[in-house]
C-alpha cells in the first residue's frame, strides 16, 4: 500500500510539474524555435545519447530534420537554444552585457582551469582580461614571430628524419613544439618540451578535452554525490593533478628568474623598491611575458594575486595556447596534403613573398602577404572547426531580431559545425575551397575566435604562430596523405581532434 502510495505521488509530482512548465511564459517561447518534444526531468539527453564523442553528429542530425535553422534542445533540466543564423551570432556575440558562459561548460572545466578567464564572469573576468591586454598588444607580433622561427629550428631537426621514410604523426610533434613557444614568449620559461616528449604533461593534456566532453555530456557526472565515487573521476583528477603540478612548476620557475633580475637591479642601479617593480612592469609589457605582468601586480589591497588564482589562468593559458592552434595546423597539414593543386598554390604565394631566397624565416609584414595561406587556413578551420561550440547564460530575456525570445537562464549556443555547413551561408560546404574566404560574406558567418567583448584575447598571436609555422614548414617539406590505415577519426569534441592523430608524410624540398 505504501508503495502504491509513493509511486502514485511521484507520477502526480511529475504530471504537475510537466504542466506547470508547458504552461509557463517560459515554454511559449522556447516552444517557438523547432525541437524534439523533452522527456519530463531528462529532457532530449535519451536523444543525445551516453557517447559524448557522438553528441556533436546527434545535434547535427536534430538540425538538419528541423529545417538547418536555429533550433532548441533540452539536456536535463536545462534548455539549449542553436544558434547558426549569422545575425543572431552577431547580435548575442556583441551584446554588452550577456557575457556569462554555459553553466555545464563551466562546470565542465572547472577541475582543470578552475575560474579562469575562459569560465569568469564580473569583476574578475574584467580585471583579469585587462591584465592580459599587453601581452597581445600587436607591437609584441614581431617579437612572436622571431620566437615562432627559432623554434622551427628544432622543429626541422627531428622531422628530417621523417622524410621520404615513413609518416608522421603531427600531434606528437606540434603539440610540445606549440607549448615549447606559448612557455617562451607568455611565460618566460624555456620548456623544452619538444626534446622531452616523455613528460607527463604531454601524456595528460592529450586527455583533457576527451574528459571535458564526458563532463560536458555526460550528465551524471553534474551529480557529484555519484561523480566522486567512480573510476572516472579519480582518472580525471590525476590528469588534472599533472596540469596543475606543471603551471606550478612554470610559475615557481619564472619568480626564481624574475629574483634573479631584482637582484641584479639593486646590485647594478641601486634603486629602490618601487623604481625596480617600475621597470620590471615596463620589461614584462614590452617583452610581453603575461606571467609576469600576473607575478608582479598588486591587488587593490597592496597584495600579491594569491598563487591559487595566477597558477588557474596559467594553465588555462598554457593549454588553449597550444592546443587549439597545434590542431589548425595540423589539420591544414592534412589538407593541403590531401589536396596538391593547392598546396602548389600555397609555395606559388611563398615565391612571390621570398623570390630567390625561399629559406629566409618571414617576418610579420611577410605574414600579412600571405592571403592565399590564411585562406586556407579558414577553409581548414571552417571543415574542421577547432572550437565546435560556444555559448552565453542568459541573465535576462534576449530578444533575436525575428521577434522570437529566448528566455532568461537559457544557454545559447553558437553551433559552429552545423553554420559552417550550411550552404546558404558556405555554396557547396562539402568542398575544401580556400578561395570562398575572397569572396564578400556576413561578417558574423565565419567567427573561429568568437567576437565581441569576449573575443579571444590571443587571435592575433595564434595567426602569427599559425601562419609562420605553416610559412616554414611548407616551404621546407612537400607533404604527402598518409597510407588508408592512418587516415584520421576526427572527433567533434569541446575542440575537433582526430583519435588516431594526424599522420602526413614529408620530402624535403630544393629550390633552383
């Protein structure tokens, strides 16, 4: 009898609240985006299934039958609004005041970068972003440059050993190549990493998305009662431990550096202690060293920023600096060595920049030259988009110039995968094309690096590091597609990356 009881007062629990949300001002106008109906407590996660790797192909699919518009999902208790017209892109990328992130995506990086600039919102979000500013200033581009030439050196020294003998795989090497560069010029710290492909970090940062998208996805894993007693929370937090063990390194590593030089200005200048931190504010600005503008700035208080806070923005800096420009690159790679026509017209541009001395590393007027690289460079990012999605909280009701309503609490998510293969806004999206990025388009059709007050802070370093990397490579190496066994299985995470990595094959190229 008390069972009877219990269920029957569960299934009025459920009927009632179903009915209060389907007559609410809320469901009204999410009803009027398309959607799958949501199940009651669950919402469409049966639909989306438990294989967060298969997540991003579901939400294709919902898109395409509902007409390749925005459209309307429900994951739990919480209601996600598709985005992929490019004039609600831009209306919520450029709102002044909507600039909180998804709760779930939060959430799900929570253990890696804690509330770093990426998850922030407010007064720390502000502070934190205005610190930064210099570090991306363009006067630093050049300084970037050289940093970027220097250490394709290396880079060369161990893929000649590659060439016309077997293929390689371009994730072992461009992932600590791009970390040996973003540690030299933000933080001011030789990694090394590249000469050192046994360290931890590298073997634990290649499962960091993998884990963000099961946290992102998974939805029991937003119940920490359940989440903290598996396999796979301990298996996260012994990657998150290596993560956080190498930003600590890094900034005990820089201080001990930056001691070294206070001592030095009180032997040689005999200054006294505001003058020194003067100067080594002027230092960190024109070198750019981010590290050290966090290390040395005072808190309104006259304190340092506490350890705990510098150490979350370093790793969030040292991971998304390296990672999400490795993937562009390599997966350029893989493009233009699948395609010959335009990789010829790529060495065809280089010529124009170089004429007879095709060895000479570019400068970042070069950069700027090279139109037809950057185009396919978009091309690559718009097939294979590195960030797949990003998203706004609502604080408040956002109105879409349509007239439709998504409602306060809401996640509005930019759907890159599904806008960058809409052939309304990309004629024949199936084909790898460069030459599109020449033609005229919506200014919000095509926003890899978001836009608005919370663009990437970095865009303009990731193009350099991009674009000179890409530069020097392609003109020393003719690359070759792999063998059919190697080709990638490229996985629509928080970021696209393949699960077998990205296998090309090179020959090295002479110039007559």
């Amino acid at each position: 009898m008390i069972l009877v009881f219990i269920v029957s007062l569960f299934i009025f629990i459920v009927i009632y609240r179903e009915y209060q949300r389907k007559s609410s001002l809320r469901w009204k106008n999410l009803q009027a985006f398309p959607g799958d109906t949501p199940l009651p407590f669950i919402g469409n996660s049966l639909q989306l299934g438990f294989k967060s790797d298969e997540v991003s192909q579901k939400l294709m699919a919902m898109w395409k039958r509902h007409g390749k518009q925005n459209f309307r999902v429900s994951v739990g208790s919480e209601d996600w609004i598709m985005i992929t017209d490019p004039d609600d892109v831009g209306a919520l990328l450029n709102h002044p005041h909507e600039l909180s992130k998804p709760l779930e995506r939060n959430t799900a990086m929570e253990p890696f970068f804690g509330n770093s600039i990426s998850s922030s919102d407010g007064e720390r979000w502000k502070s934190t972003r205005k610190l930064m500013t210099s570090s991306f200033h363009f006067k630093t581009l050049e300084k970037r440059v050289m940093y970027v030439n220097n250490h394709c050196n290396n880079l060369f020294n161990i893929l000649d050993t590659f060439q016309e003998r077997s293929s390689v795989n371009l994730y072992t090497y461009l992932r600590p190549y791009m970390f040996d560069i973003t540690c030299s010029t933000l933080m001011g710290v030789d990694s090394n990493f590249l000469n050192n492909r046994d360290h931890p970090y590298l073997e634990a940062n290649g499962k960091v998305v993998n884990i963000i998208t099961q946290n992102y996805f998974s939805y029991w894993r937003n119940i920490p009662a359940f989440f903290k007693i598996s396999p796979q929370y301990r298996r996260m937090m012994k990657t998150v431990k290596v993560i956080v063990e190498t930003s600590t390194a890094v900034c005990l590593e820089r201080k001990k550096i930056l001691n070294k030089l206070k001592e030095e200005m009180e032997t040689n200048q005999n200054s006294s202690d505001v003058e020194i931190a003067t100067l080594l504010n002027k230092k960190a600005d024109n070198d750019g060293c981010m590290l050290d503008k966090f290390l040395l700035t005072k808190l309104s208080n006259g304190n340092p920023i506490p350890d705990d806070i510098i150490e979350e923005e370093i790793s969030l800096v040292c991971f998304k600096g390296h990672y999400t420009t490795t993937l562009t690159i390599c997966h350029t790679l893989y493009y233009v060595a699948k395609y010959p026509e335009i990789q010829n017209r790529i060495i065809e541009e280089q010529r124009c920049i170089f004429k007879d001395d095709m060895s000479k590393k570019p400068t970042h007027k070069n950069l700027n030259d090279m139109k037809y690289l950057e185009a396919v460079i978009k091309e690559s990012m718009r097939v294979l988009p590195p960030v797949t999605k990003i998203g706004r909280q609502l604080k408040k009701d956002f109105q879409f110039d349509d007239g439709r309503i998504a409602p306060a609490g809401s996640s509005v998510i930019v759907f890159f995968e599904a806008m960058y293969q809409n052939p309304n806004i990309f004629p024949e999206p199936e084909k790898f094309y460069p030459e599109r990025f020449f033609n005229s388009m919506h200014l919000f059709s095509f926003v890899p690096f978001s836009a608005g007050p919370r663009n990437c802070i970095g865009f303009r370093y990731a193009w350099v590091a991009m674009k000179a990397t890409l530069s020097n490579m392609l003109r020393r190496y003719e690359v070759f597609p792999c063998d059919p066994a190697d080709e990638p299985q490229f996985a629509y995470r928080i970021l696209t990356e393949s699960k077998n990595g990205i296998h090309i094959k090179l020959k090295k190229r002479f110039f007559y």
